[in-house]
C-alpha cells in the first residue's frame, strides 16, 4: 500500500474521531432551511407533529445522522420521545455497536430497574464504556450515544448493536474479504447483493471523501467492509423485527441510507414486507443551495431515481472548514520529515 495514502487513512480516522471537541470555531451561516422538514414525497414542508403521525405506521424508522453533529442527536431524542409519548414502545438499534455488544447494552438498561447513587452511575456508564471498547475515543462522541442509551434505561426500551464486531471490520479493511480465515468468512452474511454501477459508485465516494486519493487495493477492501457492515446491520434490522414489539429506531450514520441504498435496500432483499422510512438529518450545504439542489435523486444505472431520503430534516453544520486542506497541510508536513534510517 502507499505509504501516504496509508498515513492520510489514519490521519482522516482520526480527525472524524475527534472531530466534536477539535473542530475549530468558523463563522455559522445563516440559512432559510435550518430547522426545515421536507416530505421528498410532496417537496412541501412539514411540521414536526404531522412528521411523527406519518412515520408512526412503518416497522423501521431511521434517523440517519452526521456522527458529529449535536443537533441530529437531540432530534433522535425528540423523535424517541414523542413516539414514547404516542404510546409506542420503540427499540432502538445502533450503528456505532457490535450486535455482539447488546447484551452489555441490555444490561445497561436493565440496571435502571434499581436506583443508584450519583457515584455508582458513574461506575456503571465506566465500566459499560470500557466494555464496549469506547474508554480510549473522543467523550463528546461517547455522550452522543450514552445520552441514547441513557434515556432508553429510563423508558425501559430495547436496544441492540446492528453492526459487525470492529476487530473483523478491520480485518476485512486490510485482508479484503477474500483475504480473511474460512472461519471469518463464516461470521459475515451476506445478501448476495451484487452491482458493478453500484461499487463504481462507491469508489467515487471513497475517493472524494479521501480528498481525491485514490489506491485501487483499498479502496476494494473498503468496499469489501462496506459491503459486509451494510449487510449485517440489514440482517440485524430483520432480527429486531422479528422480535419487535413496536417500531425500531435505527441510529445510523446517512451514508449506509442515502436513496435507500446500502442498509436499506438490503432489508428489502431478506423480507420485503418490513415498512421502512428514511428521515435523514441533513447539515444544509457550505454554499446557499435550492431545495431542489438537496432533491437531486441518484442517476445510477439499474437503480430507480429517487430523492435522498423520505424526509429531509435540515440542520446547521459542524463546520465549514475544507478537511482536504487541513489534510494536504499535514500530509506536506509528512513529506518534509526526513525518512528514519
């Protein structure tokens, strides 16, 4: 592998890692959409209370977040808790866990069935973020979804981990899928799911989002750990349902969602009965757009042209800070250091 697209590879990890506490301060824009719901169906605003009758009679709803975003984690509270409100008793499902991690997440709620005092709260939530390997990760991320799991203890609702374990993901990230042990191979499902403009399609995003970079080895393996990590959350999704005793929230970063692709498309393929909508919560774009900029539906071959999501919930952005060019900053910082003998 080249060794700068290797180093660029842990450099981007990283600063999307940390990027909650580290993103450096820039000037916010004001923005006509921010707070905005769209139904994509009508391209008509929407309020929040006409939102939730619409998504209250599907299986499956997603709440597809930018993992860094403060704003799109209080809107899942908001949206958990008025179904709460409603009289349904949702579950929740987390991208960011292992379904290997549920029964720790269980015994996480089941924990609220006794009162604690304020330091045994905190020996429980340091003892549960050392067993879900998140003790050595960015605070603010960890509250982002602690919040979650914390209001789920207090609701008494069931959650679970819809993704494959990290230490396989990153087995499959530096082997290729065909480059795993037979065993592995045995715990990744698979949908048979299969479609070239769909992998070109990827690749493009996996270039783009590193900065133009491109290496034709890993950038299969990352689609081989795409791939395999839509294709688990799909089958746990189906699992949660299977089991369900009202909607499942699913609390997914938008990439495995958009046009309904990747997680979505996939839970079709295994039971095309379950109901799903997509409500994706959407930062409004670095330069003043049109809602019909924010529309534009997917023109892939073999794939029915529709918009991003069901509902577009518009919010502020992180940051409008280029990370390409914080990039190329370092990566040039690399190239000057003298090489080690």
């Amino acid at each position: 592998m080249n060794r700068l697209f290797f180093l660029f590879l842990i450099f981007f990890a990283v600063s999307m890692i940390q990027s909650c506490t580290t993103t450096k301060k820039s000037i916010m824009r004001n923005d006509p959409f921010i707070g905005k719901i769209i139904n994509t169906k009508t391209n008509q605003p929407m309020d929040f209370e006409s939102l939730i009758k619409d998504i209250s009679t599907y299986d499956v709803i997603y709440l597809s977040e930018k993992h860094d975003n403060p704003e799109h984690h209080r809107i899942q509270q908001r949206v958990i808790h008025r179904l709460i409100e409603n009289g349904l008793n949702p579950a929740i499902g987390f991208e960011f866990f292992s379904m290997e991690d549920t029964p720790d997440l269980l015994n996480f709620v089941d924990s609220g069935n006794v009162a604690h005092s304020k330091k045994i709260e905190e020996i429980i939530e340091a003892d549960l973020r050392k067993k879900l390997r998140w003790d050595t990760q960015s605070d603010q991320m960890w509250c982002y979804y602690y919040d979650l799991l914390s209001m789920a203890k207090k609701e008494k609702l069931q959650v679970a981990g819809i993704d494959l374990p990290g230490t396989l993901k990153k087995r499959i990230t530096r082997k290729g899928i065909n480059g795993i042990s037979p065993i592995e191979k045995e715990q990744v499902f698979s949908t048979k799911l299969s479609d070239e403009a769909y992998k070109d399609y990827m690749f493009s995003i996996f270039k783009a989002v590193h900065c133009g970079m491109g290496h034709g080895k890993m950038q299969s393996r990352l689609y081989d750990t795409w791939v395999a990590r839509n294709d688990e959350m799909a089958l746990s999704v189906t699992r949660l349902y299977n089991h369900r005793k009202g909607p499942i929230v699913i609390i997914i970063g938008g990439g495995h969602t958009e046009y309904g692709l990747g997680v979505i498309d996939r839970v079709a393929t295994i039971d095309n009965t379950i109901k799903q909508v997509n409500i994706a919560l959407r930062e409004i774009s670095v330069n003043p757009s049109d809602l019909s900029e924010y529309l534009m539906p997917l023109d892939l071959e073999g794939f029915e042209k529709v918009p991003p999501a069901d509902y577009l919930w518009f919010t502020q952005r992180v940051s409008y800070a280029d990370p390409c060019e914080e990039f190329k900053k370092s990566l040039q910082k690399i190239k000057r250091k003298p090489a080690k003998k």
